[in-house]
C-alpha cells in the first residue's frame, strides 16, 4: 500500500545522480520525504517535527551533501535517530524486587490489557519460575473478570476469585491480602479500559496506584493507533507515572508509528511486544523491527 | 491576508489541524489546497477560518452521511458486525440492539465470537440486559454454521433482526479473512440474500491502518457500511475522510461510550466540526429542554 521511505528517497536522489550534484534544496527534499513517510505510518505531527530537525542536523554534520550515496546515507541517518530514540536496550520487566511485586495494567479500551496481562504471568511462570496471581478490577464491562478466568485456566496461572459487586479498590485489597498470606512472587492487575479524559475513571486508576504502590505500571497501547498515542500516552503517564510501555496487534499490518510518539513524549521505554491472540504472542521489544517497520523496510 | 486570501501560514496550521485529526498527509493536502482555493474577505477570524475547514469536509462527508435502514420485507433482517480485534463490534451489537428493541422490535443475537475467551458471556449479559435472544455454540465451534443456525433460529422466531457477531481480526490474517469468508457464504446456504446488511466497526483512535481495514474486509465480507467508536476520547477519526473519499461507503453510526445508549447517528456536520477543532453547536434551548422534561 505505501512506497516505502528507502524507494522514494533513491527515487530523488536517483535524479540528482544523473543531474551530478546535490544541493541544501534536494536535501531539503528528502527530509519533507520523511517526514511525510513518518506521518504516513502515523507518527504524530510534533515527534516528526522534532525527528525531522534531528535528522537535519545530523545530516549536515555528516555532510550528505558530498558522499557518495546520499540516499543511503539519508536512510542511514533516520535509521539511527528512530533507534536512539526508541531506545536501543531491550528493558525487563523489574520483576526481582521484594515478592510480592505489583504489576498494573492501564491503557484504553480494548488495547489488549487483559489478553496481554495472561501472556506475561505465563511467561513469569514458565521463564522466571514465579508463582503468579491475576485480578481483575474490571467491574464495568461485561464478562470481563470471567474473561481473565478463562485465561488463567488456559496458562493455568491462579486468578483472585471473583466476588459481585466488589469495587476495583476493594479487589486491589482483596488481591494484596492474597499475595501475602499464600505466598505469590507477582501480582498482575488487570484494570477496565478507560478514555484519558474520563476523570473519574482517571482517578480511580490514580487510587489503585496509591493503594497497591506497583513496581510496575504498563500502558498497554494498540500498534495501529494514530496521532492520538501523544495524548493518552502523555496523560495516562501524567496520572500514574507508567513505567513502561507494551505494544499490542503488532502481528498487524499498521506502520507502528505510535511507537516513537508515545516513547518520544514519555520517555518511558517500550518493554515488550504483542504479537497475536494466543497465549505465547508475546516477544521482547527490538528497536530496530521496529524501526524497520516505521520506515516500511 | 492580503490578496483576499488566507495567507500560507494560515494554511499550514488548517493542515496541521488535519493532521493531528488523523485524515492523513494526502487527504490533508487535498483539504487545505479547496480551502485555499476559495477566496475569502480580509481580517477573517480564526473561527471563521476554522469554520470554512469544518465546511470542506463536512462537502466530503455529507454524501456517505447515510441511515441505516431495515428492509422489512426481509424477515429477519440480517445485520454481519465485522472488524479488527477490540474495534467495539460487540459493544455496538449491544448500543444496535437496544436501539432497536426500544422501538419494539424483536431482535436475536448470535455470538459468532467462538474464539476469545468470554466472548459468548459477554454477548449474553447484553441479550440479557436488552431482552434479545442470544444463539450461541460451544466455545471453538464454527462460526459458520453458528451462522447458519442463527438464521434457522431468527426464522422460526419471526424475528425481525438478526444481529451477528464476529471474532476480531487483523485484516492481513488471510486464515482469518478466509473464515469470515466461509460465514458469509454459509449464511447464504440459509437465506441466499444474506446477509443483508455487513457493518465495519472502525475505532477512532486507529490512524491510516483503518484504509487497509476497509479495503480488506470490504473484499472479503462485502462491507455496506461503517460504525466508528471510541469517539468520546480525543481521537478525532478524520481517517473518515480519506475513507469517504476512496470508497464512498455509508457511514451510520459513531459510538460515544461503552453504555448501550452511547450510539449515535453519524452527521456529517458535527464530525467535520470536531474535526477543525470547534466546538458542537450550541443545541436549540427549547429541544433541550424537552430533552430534560422527557
Ligand atoms: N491480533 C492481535 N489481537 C490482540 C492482541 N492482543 C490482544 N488482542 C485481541 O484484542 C482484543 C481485545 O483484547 P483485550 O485483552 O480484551 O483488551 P482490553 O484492553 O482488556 O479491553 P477492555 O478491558 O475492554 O478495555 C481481543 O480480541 C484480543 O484477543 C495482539 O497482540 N494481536
Ligand atoms: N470509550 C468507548 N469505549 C468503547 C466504545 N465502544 C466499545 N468500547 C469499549 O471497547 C472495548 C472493546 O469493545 P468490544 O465491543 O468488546 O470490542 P470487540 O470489537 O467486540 O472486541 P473483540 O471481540 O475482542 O475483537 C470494551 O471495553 C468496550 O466497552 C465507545 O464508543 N467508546
Ligand atoms: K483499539
Ligand atoms: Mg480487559
Ligand atoms: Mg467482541
């Protein structure tokens, strides 16, 4: 569907080549090139703005304009910015602390939270030997805590049994009561979706924290969002301070732009990635897939 | 703003504006160039110049600003819910089914969702909720012949709408897009003009992907309209109009929460000015009062 960035960029400089020499103006070109390319994979309007005059300046600084290969360069550069800036080190999930280790997940509605709070606690199961419980403190969509049952039946991880009518704080309770007394390594606090300027809804995500204190606060965000990743992203991290950043429906064919707006206006790194429905679709983050993917390559 | 004319600055935010509503690069460029086009006094003012924006695009959506409508000489009506995976299908089965059942008329579900775990409860706490009978098969049955049955059941029932789930899926799963495929060709072994009609649910907050989605599953599932969701975050679903644009399909409907009441008719007119960032028009002071005295 998209020209990729790399076929556009040899298709400017391909011209120049002929034409034998490259002036300020084509690389003025190449950058509109991407930073058109960026949006096209849904990269949000002001982190192209700030890549873009960092692209710029390190191509100056490398001295596109002489080399021998401008596009390759070009690509070289932008490369290695959407690396940086991504973040080049895969981060773990802080696990190792004094059990029981809380673990909250936030994001939209119908982001993947549920999906991906199984798949961690099977993989904390089966890779780093801990006993693992999950709640859910979803009272609001319907079948919700029954849909994280099931998932647990499925990687056969305990989940906190559920109670009618308890509210997500008192389920908060009843889950650290439960970590304490039987000994579990890791909670995993599945939460309802919610729109970031839903204020209630915002402030009883802020109560959770401040009652269970989390080690960890994931924003489960959708790979195919578009510009709006800056604003729920900023948000979500405002209210709670999330620690890092999970990225589902990457098994998609969306760009990922969402990728490096949420990063870039965070700073918050990205620690795993989503691959799929099933229990196992769940990889460690590598910058440069993602990377590739932004760029179309 | 000399020449009578909104000057390049001007224009370059009204781009900017788009983009960040995500219409995207193409359909942003070919917005602000109409826009830019048209000659205008001197001194505009900002909102004046957002409003002229609001006017572009609502020219483009207007045509595809269409009602759903029930063929009632179609007994049941037929209704397929398709689209990715947590795009708020089910949700807006149950926000369909509560519009329609308060207008008195009978309405089965059928929860052709046998893959996601609790998919077939949630559907159930819904049908309850709105009195409509829920059709479902065990979990990892095929949908299929859920379908196929689902309509036998709808028949009998006389009911007038038929309202079918399905499973999420991202459209590059050609497995997946081959199984919806397959319900919609086994729905017609039981009724040969259905289904009747094939609803894509978009999310709002999707960017560009939401083109490839239409494209996909318009192929596939034979798409006759589109619902967009989650608009009562800050996405502005301005993919719309890039939609709007390339393919021409209806657009009916906009979900505003996760409520069963959160449904809304798509108006072209109040999209395109959410869209150029105004704000909704005050309504009428007495409509609003009878609203309250309801
Ligand atoms: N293709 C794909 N689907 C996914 C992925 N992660 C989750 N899903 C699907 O996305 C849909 C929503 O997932 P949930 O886990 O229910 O999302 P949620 O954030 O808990 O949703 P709410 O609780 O309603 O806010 C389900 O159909 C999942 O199977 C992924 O990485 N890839
Ligand atoms: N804020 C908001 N949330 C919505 C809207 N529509 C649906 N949701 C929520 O989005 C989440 C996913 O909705 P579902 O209806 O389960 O989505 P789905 O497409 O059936 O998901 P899968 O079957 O897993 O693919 C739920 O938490 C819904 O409550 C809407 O218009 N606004
Ligand atoms: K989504
Ligand atoms: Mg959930
Ligand atoms: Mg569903």
């Amino acid at each position: 569907m998209f020209e990729s960035l790399s076929d556009k960029l040899s298709g400017i400089f391909d011209k120049l080549t002929r034409r034998g020499s490259l002036t300020e103006a084509d690389v003025e070109e190449a950058l509109r090139e991407v930073r058109r390319a960026l949006l096209d994979a849904d990269v949000a309007l002001d982190v192209v703005r700030s890549f873009s005059d960092k692209v710029q300046n390190r191509a100056v600084g490398a001295n596109v304009i002489k080399s021998i290969s401008p596009g390759q360069m070009v690509i070289k550069i932008v490369n290695d910015v959407l690396v940086e800036t991504l973040g080049e080190t895969a981060e773990p999930l802080n696990t190792e602390e004094r059990p029981p280790v809380i673990i909250m997940m936030v994001g939209l509605q119908g982001a993947g939270k549920t999906t991906t709070t199984a798949k961690i606690a099977k993989r904390l199961k089966e890779r780093n030997k801990k006993r693992v419980l999950m709640a859910s403190l979803d009272v609001k969509r319907p079948a919700a805590q029954e849909q994280l049952a099931i998932l647990g039946r499925q990687v056969e991880v305990d989940t906190l049994p559920i109670v009618p009518n308890q509210t997500p704080l008192q389920i908060a309770r009843r889950a650290a009561e439960a970590a304490r007394l039987e000994g579990y390594d890791v909670v995993l606090l599945d939460t309802a979706g919610r729109t970031h300027i839903d204020e209630p809804l915002m402030q009883e995500m802020a109560d959770i924290k401040s009652y269970a204190s989390p080690h960890e606060i994931l924003l489960v965000a959708d790979a195919l969002t578009g510009q709006d990743a800056v604003n729920l992203a900023k948000n979500f991290d405002a209210r709670v301070g999330i620690t890092g950043i999970v990225l589902t429906r990457m098994d998609g064919d969306g760009r990922g732009g969402a990728a490096l707006s949420m990063r870039h206006v965070t700073g918050k790194p990205i620690k795993l990635i989503a691959t799929g429905e099933k229990m196992d679709a769940l990889d460690e983050f590598a910058p440069k897939r993602i990377a590739d993917r932004i760029l179309g390559m | 703003f000399t020449k009578r004319k909104l000057d390049t600055l001007t224009l370059e935010e009204l781009e900017d504006v788009l983009l960040r509503a995500d219409l995207g690069v193409a359909a942003a460029q070919r917005v602000t160039k109409a826009v830019g086009a048209a000659r205008y006094e001197k001194n505009i003012e900002p909102d004046e110049v957002r409003a002229i924006l609001a006017r572009e695009v609502e020219n483009i959506l207007e045509p595809v600003a269409l009602p759903f409508d029930i063929d009632a000489s179609r007994r049941p009506f037929v209704v397929l819910v398709v689209g990715v995976n947590g795009s708020g299908k089910t949700t807006t089965i149950a926000k369909l089914a509560s519009k329609w059942r308060s207008e008195g008329k009978s309405v089965v579900l059928a929860a052709g969702d046998t893959f996601r775990a609790a998919a077939v409860e949630q559907l159930r706490i819904w049908g309850d909720r709105l009195d409509a009978t829920v059709v479902a098969g065990k979990e990892g049955a095929d949908a299929a012949g859920l379908a196929f049955d689902a309509i036998k059941t709808a028949r009998e029932q006389n009911a007038e709408v038929l309202l079918m789930d399905t499973a999420g899926r991202l459209q590059n799963r050609t497995e997946l897009m081959a199984e919806l495929e397959k319900i919609v060709r086994v729905m017609k072994k039981a009724d040969p003009e259905a289904p009747h009609a094939v609803l894509l649910v978009l999310d709002a907050t999707v960017g560009q992907n939401a083109l490839a989605q239409v494209e996909v599953f318009g192929k596939t599932a034979g798409v006759t309209g589109l619902v967009m969701t989650k608009l009562d975050g800050t996405a502005r679903g301005g993919i719309l109009v890039a939609i709007a644009e390339k393919y021409a399909l209806p657009i009916h409907f906009v979900g505003v929460g996760e409520s069963a009441d959160d449904l809304e008719p798509f108006t072209a007119r109040d999209f395109a000015r959410a869209i150029a960032g105004l704000d909704p028009e005050e309504s009428d002071p007495a409509k609003a009062a009878a609203e309250i005295a309801k």
